[in-house]
C-alpha cells in the first residue's frame, strides 16, 4: 500500500517524488494548504520546516492542533541554537536536521518513521474502559468519530453513550461547547439526544448522551453491498426528517455519510450521530480559512473550495447517500481525495447498467439533490421528504 508523505517547506522543489519510494509525496509551501492536506490525506510521516511561522506561530503548533500522531521530521536553518531548537520540540518529532540536507539522510529518517505517535492524553483516553465517569462505569467501546470516542457505561439502572473528545479538540473548548449545545438544542427522535456535559479530570472533555444500540449504516451496506429501493428510500426519508429539526435551528452537520447514522433494522430506527464538525452559519469564522472539513466522497461542490456553507449542502450529500445506498457505492470515485473532489465539482451523476434498476422518478429526486447549483437543489429537507412521499405513493 502507497503511503502518504507531506512536506512542507518554501522551496518544495528540493524533494523530488522520485527520491522517496512507496510514498505519494505532497508538497506545499502554506500552512493552509499544510492543514488541508493533513486533513484529507491523512499522511503517514511529515517533513516540515520549522523556520515558518504564520499567524504569529510556528508551523508545529499548527500541525499539533489538527494531528497528535503522525510522526514529524523537522528541518531549520537556525544552526546555531539547534540544540535549543533540539531540546524544546515535541514528542512527535522523531528526527532533526538542519540546512542543507543530505537527500540521503532524509530519506533514511523517512523510511524508519514509527506506525504512530501515542501521546499521553490519547492513551489515557483509551484507557477509559472500565472507569468510572460521574456515576457511570464504562462498560465497553462503541466506535470512533470524527472528534471523539463513543462508549457504553452505565451507572447500574441506566445504560447511556458518553463520548470523549479527541486529545486533538481538548484545546478547543469552543468545538467542544458548540457540539454539546447543538445536540442538546435538536429535538428530534433521529437525531443522538445529548443529556449533559462536563470537564473530566482537568484534561478531558466528555458528553453524555442517549445509548441507541445500532449498526452503522455503512456496516449494513458492507456487509449486503446494496439496499432494495424501499428500504433506502424508508432511509433518506428518516434521515431528512432528522436534519429538517436541526436545521430549524441553524444546525449544518457538514458530514452526512453512512458512517455518521446508525440504522436499528428491526425496530426501523435511525439515528444521525457525530456531529463534531457541524456549524451554525454564525460560527463559520472559527473554521481556519480555507479549510475543507468533511468526507470527501459525501462533500457538496460548495463544501470543497469554501468553509461559508449553508444547510443545502447537507442535502447534496443526503442525496450521495441514496445514490449509495442504491447502487453499492458513491456515485463520485477516485484514485485519491483530489480526484474525488475534482469529479464533485465537475462531474454529472451516471447510471450504470445493472441488476439494480432504478426508476426514473428516484433518479430525478436524487439528480435534483446532487446539482452542483445549489440554488436549483431542493432548498429543504422538508421538500425531499415530501418529493419521496409523493414519487413513491403514485
């Protein structure tokens, strides 16, 4: 499998792709492009010089914000305090060098890079199974998201989710609050109900939240590879029903995928979870400028090249869903995350010819869904639902 590598350096043009073999190398020379690409690419080892400051801070205190765990190799300038330099870096960074580097060397570091940093906040997070959070005993692990790890505890009558942030947001006390209020904020049997919020131990940052037992609806589509037409469209009709209650309170998730909604299939239940990354439209000047936060496959055109989004952009991607959940995958792919977000931008929904018909009305709610205008998208949930309740009622 191709590893990814950043490097990050004003003059990228000194490491050439060739160089590193068994590694797609990604060079840029801005921290914004830096944090995009950690975001999206999700690199195995990164190379960066520690001279840049932007924003009045060093490029390491910018890539510790957004990845505690990828393993560092750090160039300077600065010979002469490079043992200060030395002494003050982070566990992260595993190797030094200063200016001009040996290609040879470089390579070398990159090629002995450890899997994986564990910091110390992260291991104890992962050591919550077992202890006791207020009057709860956490019981066992439920899964991952985007911004923390869900688990199970109970407090032996009432069993319950408590999510614990990443080490990565415990720095972001304003993420942390805006999640805990907007879920707390949403009424709605679709959505995760949040019960409360509090500091833990002076390090962590959890939320109690409802317990729904269920699979993830990307689990459900691994495992059977498609839905009949009737269950998907049961599907997309409950998720909408869901994100129009969030949305009536300015509440965009931003990352709608199967993954992100877990599907009960014998009590035809559905909830919408992690909403770690959702946004009112006033909270957008908390986005680093530039950034790109989401999945890819599931991200509206809009989503791609601006932070300013608006709730339409849940749609488009409630609209990749249905297609996926028709067809087997999402209608947009790629050989990396650039390809897939090039074809969201430019490319049009095709139909392959398959075992898996679908009628022309479907293909024209989810075609509506996923125009890259999203001025001539449905303008609400409430408009999707009501189209899929008149198509598959007549």
């Amino acid at each position: 499998m191709t590893k990814n590598i950043l490097i990050i350096d004003y003059e990228s043009e000194d490491y050439p792709q060739e160089m590193f073999k068994g590694y797609r190398v990604y060079n840029v020379s801005t921290m914004m492009d830096a944090v995009k690409r950690i975001l999206l690419q999700r690199p195995h080892v990164i190379v960066a010089n520690i001279d840049i400051y932007e924003n009045d801070a060093s490029i390491l205190t910018h890539i510790l914000k957004v990845n505690k765990n990828t393993p560092i190799v750090a160039i300077t300038s600065d010979k002469k305090n490079v043992k200060i330099v030395r002494k003050n870096l982070p566990k992260q960074v595993y190797a030094l060098f200063c200016k001009p580097v040996s290609m040879l060397n470089l390579v070398n570091a990159v090629n002995s890079a450890p899997q994986s940093i564990v910091t110390k906040d992260e291991h104890k997070s992962n050591q919550a199974v077992g202890k006791k959070i207020d009057n709860y005993v956490v019981k066992k692990t439920l899964g991952c998201g985007a911004s923390g790890t869900v688990y199970k505890a109970s407090d032996g009558t009432t069993e319950v989710a408590i999510k614990i942030l990443k080490a990565q947001f415990n720095n972001d006390m304003k993420r942390f609050n805006r999640e805990t209020k907007y879920l707390m904020a949403v009424d709605h049997p679709n959505i995760v109900k949040a019960m409360y919020a509090r500091q833990l131990d002076d390090e962590y940052y959890y939320i109690v939240m409802e317990l729904f037992e269920a699979e993830h609806l990307s689990r459900h589509l691994a495992r059977q590879g498609f839905f009949s037409l009737e269950e998907s469209t049961f599907l997309i009709r409950e998720i909408a029903k869901g994100m129009a209650a969030a949305h009536k309170v300015q509440l965009i998730h931003r990352d709608l995928k199967p993954s992100n909604v877990l599907y009960n299939r014998h009590e035809k239940k559905i909830k919408i979870i992690d909403f770690g990354i959702a946004k009112r439209p006033e909270d957008f000047s908390l986005t680093t400028e530039g950034i790109a936060l989401g999945t890819p496959a599931y991200m509206s055109p809009e989503q791609i090249i601006t932070p300013e989004i608006d709730h339409r952009s849940d749609i488009y991607s409630l609209g990749i869903i249905f297609y996926n959940l028709l067809m087997g995958d999402p209608p947009f792919d790629g050989e990396d995350d650039h390809e897939v977000m090039r074809a969201q931008m430019y490319e049009e929904v095709s139909w392959p010819v398959a075992e898996k018909q679908v009628p022309q009305y479907i293909r024209d709610v989810i075609e509506k869904m996923l125009h890259k205008n999203r001025e001539h998208r449905y303008q609400t949930m409430e408009e999707v639902d009501e189209a899929l309740a008149n198509v598959t009622s007549n």
